[in-house]
C-alpha cells in the first residue's frame, strides 16, 4: 500500500504512516463543499452560511478554502465557541447552580472579556495574565 499522492506534507506523512502500520487505506478527498461545511462546523459550531457557499462556489481563487479558513478564525462566532470551551475548562458560571441562588453580578463581563480576548488574538500568556489578575493590572485589558 503506497500512495504517495495522499502524502502532501508531513502531518499527512505521519498520519499515512500509522495507517500504514494499521493496514488501513486513506478515503477519497472530500469535496470543496464537504470540506467547506466540515471546517466551519468545527472552528464556529455553524454550518456555512448560503453567502459563504456562494462565494466560495464562484471563486476561482486558488487560496479560496485558506482565505475562508482565516475568515473564519477572524468570525465572532469562532471567539464564541472557544470562549464556552475555556468557560468550561474554568467552571464559569452566572449561578451557583441552584434555581433559587441569585445571579453573580457582572459574571457576563468576564465572558464577554474572553469573546473580545479571542476575537483579538491576544497571546496565550497575556490572556493568562489577565485573566489570573486582570483586576490588579495597571492598565486593564481593552474593553
């Protein structure tokens, strides 16, 4: 079993490797549509919009799935679902969890500091740091 052409890089190389090693082959490339819809289904958790499928379906731009990579990773949408992933992480909350508690107050600033956060690709070590001590900070993060 060898197909280079499945090969592109070396992710593709070390993956081909294992499978090699499993005595699996590669499926089929999927097409431009799948592929579009797979992508925007895992960075925003949304499926592409019509104008998006329109776009990318008339475009003879060779660069077209990377450019809508990037439009994605740019999209309020992508702050938004890796925003609930680090709400998560972090055990956020509005409640302590009862239906009688009252809501914490101003908990929703520090969800939508993380949307902005990620929005703005502040770096990973900045993030930490405000997010760690953000109030003690001499010039708080932008608002």
């Amino acid at each position: 079993m060898n197909n280079a052409d499945w090969r592109q890089n070396p992710i593709d190389a070390f993956v081909y490797s294992r499978m090699e090693e499993q005595q699996l082959t590669p499926g089929d490339l999927a097409d431009p549509y799948t592929l579009l819809r797979r992508v925007s289904l895992v960075l925003t958790g949304l499926p592409p919009s019509t104008d998006d499928v329109t776009a990318f379906a008339s475009s003879k731009d060779p660069k077209r799935y990377e450019r809508y990579v990037d439009t994605l990773l740019a999209s309020k949408a992508y702050a938004e679902r890796w925003a609930r992933h680090w709400m998560d992480w972090y055990r956020y909350s509005e409640s302590h969890g009862s239906e009688g508690d009252p809501h914490i107050a101003f908990a929703q600033q520090y969800r939508d500091y993380l949307i902005r956060a990620l929005q703005q690709d502040v770096p990973y070590d900045q993030m930490m740091i405000e997010h760690l001590a953000g109030d003690l900070l001499p010039t708080p993060p932008n608002q």
